[in-house]
C-alpha cells in the first residue's frame, strides 16, 4: 500500500500515513505544501523498499544513537563522556552520513572561542568524533572518518628547575604542597593524582597504581623518599590520597574542567614570582625532562610516564640544562621540612 498524504481536519497539518514492505507509516510532514509533501512520502516509501531489499544505508543512524552505544559498550572515563554530552548538544539530531570535515568546522565556530588553540579543537571536537565514528564504523552503520586534525606547532615544552620547584612548594597553600611533591615526583597526570587512592599506595615499598590512566591501562610508579615523606605526613589513610583545602574529594566537576587546583596554583605561582603561563600539567614536563636529565633513557622514561610511543617523548630529551643532576637528587631524597619521626621510620626501615 503506498503511503498517502492527507491533511488533518482539526489542524490543518500535512501526515504522511500507511503501510510499506510491513513498515506502518504515521508522521507529519515537515513541510505544508501539498506537492512537497508528496515528494516526501514517495522519497521515504523508496528509502523503505531500498532497506528491505538492500539492507539498510551505512550512515543512516544518528550520531546520537551511535554515542549512546559508544558509552554503553565500555567504561569512558568522566571527562571523555563530559566531552560528548556538551558534543551531542551542540550537533544536535544529525545522521552519522551528516557528520564531515564542514560539520567539525561548524562545531569549532560554535562550542570553542575563537582564539582556541588548534590542539583545543582536535581534542574537544575532533577526536571524540573520531571515536564516535570508529566504533559506529565497526558496527557497521557508517564509513571510515575522514576528519583530519589541524597541524599543531609543538612549541615550547615548559618545565622547572629543581630551585623552582621549592620556591613553589614554599609559596603554595598547606593542602597543596603533598600533591606538588606527588606530581613532580611522579609524573602523574593531575586526574591519575586526584583519583588515587590510599588502597593503592604502598609506602614501605614506596610504589603506587594508578588504575585509571589515560591509556587504559594500569600503570605502577616509583615514589622517591620526598614523595614518600610528603604522603606519609598526611594525617589521614583511607578514600582519597589528596584532599581539597576543605578536606574533601575533589568533584566531578574538578576533574572533568580541569580546575581542580587552579586558584591555589594561581596564588603559588603569583608568591613564588614563577611565570603565571605555567600550568598544572607542567609538574609531569618537569618530571618527563628531569628523569631522562637523570637516566638519559627514552624508552625508560615512555614506559614509566605511561606513553604510547616513544616519539611522545623525545621532545623531553635534551631540555634541562647541564648541571642539575645533583639538584634533582637532593630534590627526590626526603627534605628537611618533610622529616617526622613516622617518615623517618618508613623510608629507613
């Protein structure tokens, strides 16, 4: 039977009604006009037949649909989810076919200001698409992406000296200096530092696991005597390691903004007369150039730093100046201020 289009009495509206390859058809029309109604009732009667023989199009399934299944088929971390949900609001209803190069330039103009960076871009906007439409690919329900990133100029790699690194800690608020001490120390990214728990810190073998990394994949590191000194000075052992200065857990929203300690490092790096460019994330460029400053091994270093490649991490080789070795190690034993008789029975037992 094929569909027909008739206008409803009480409204006056257009509906596009009957039965197709055993498809039962009943929507209004998205347009008024009587001829183009009909148009659209005879394109969506073909595009129901051509499913029934052929099997239905690749792209036909909305973006929305595929992110719904993306999220559910694995855990995502809670800034990757964050990212798509403000990604679903702004492209709105639109089919995986829809989905192109001109729709992410579309959506930069829209979600990012616009003197975001091009790195911004391809991590807001590119790549969650990218895997939105890989996964939907895999499935079957649409073709290969083919959205291609901006170049990005590297630019300077930004780290700190040893002696700078002590002014900071001097300058920073109380909560903040344990968390300083574990970043620089470590390496850690800010959401593996701020989401480790006491479970997973074993300070007579001075060793930690982070769990939920930005790879996926577990990932053990060393704490050095200060590291250990700094946690073992906390008063508390269990839930989370480092705490806001209220005592509490940083929040959902902390960790997927990346504010999470953004006013007190503002405020230390002010005290400290450090460069006010400088970022959290800079604590793990100090480590990455302070380690391979010390052990002058790529590969030692993508392995504990939790790269991918090894080409990640070139860009650390040969930045700190010669030197500082010494200063570096003083910085990693335990420091006069962070000795108690508690740390001092864990780091010589």
């Amino acid at each position: 039977m094929p569909l027909k289009v008739t206008r409803r009495s009480s409204t006056g509206a257009l509906t596009i009604t009957g039965t197709v390859a055993g498809t039962r058809v009943r929507r209004r029309a998205q347009s008024d006009s009587l001829a183009l109604a009909r148009e659209e009732a005879a394109a969506l009667e073909a595009e129901i037949l051509r499913t029934e023989w052929h099997g239905e199009r690749r792209g036909n399934r909305s973006f929305a649909e595929a992110v719904l299944s993306y999220l559910d088929a694995k855990p995502r971390s809670a800034n990757h989810r964050a990212r798509l949900h403000r990604l679903l609001k702004a492209i709105g209803t639109i089919s995986l076919a829809s989905v192109n190069q001109e729709k992410a330039i579309e959506l930069k103009h829209k979600m990012l200001r616009p003197e975001a960076a091009p790195g911004t871009y391809t991590r807001a906007i590119i790549m969650p698409i990218r895997a939105v439409l890989n996964y939907a690919n895999q499935l079957g329900w649409c073709d290969p992406p083919r959205i291609a990133a901006p170049r990005e100029n590297q630019g300077r790699t930004r780290f700190l000296l040893p002696e700078e690194v002590e002014r900071l800690i001097t300058a920073a608020a109380p909560h903040l200096r344990p968390l300083l001490i574990f970043l620089v120390g470590t390496g850690a990214r800010m959401s593996e530092a701020i989401e480790l728990d006491w479970r997973d810190v074993d300070l007579i073998g001075g060793r930690a696991i982070f769990w939920r990394t930005k790879g996926g994949k577990r990932r053990n590191t060393l704490l050095s005597p200060r590291v250990v000194a700094a946690l073992a000075n906390l008063d508390h052992r269990e839930g989370p390691v480092f705490l806001t200065s209220h005592r509490r857990p940083y929040g959902d929203r902390q960790r997927r903004y990346g504010g999470q300690i953004k006013t007190a490092w503002v405020g230390a790096l002010r005290r400290a007369g450090l460069d006010p460019g400088l970022t959290p994330h800079d604590c793990r460029h100090t480590w990455a150039s302070w380690h391979y400053g010390l052990h002058k091994d790529l590969i030692r270093l993508q392995q504990e730093g939790g790269w991918s490649t090894v080409a990640l991490v070139t860009r650390y080789a040969h930045l700190l100046p010669r030197g500082q070795e010494e200063a570096i190690r003083r910085f990693l034993t335990c420091h006069q201020n962070d000795t108690s008789s508690k740390v001092v029975d864990l780091i010589t037992s």
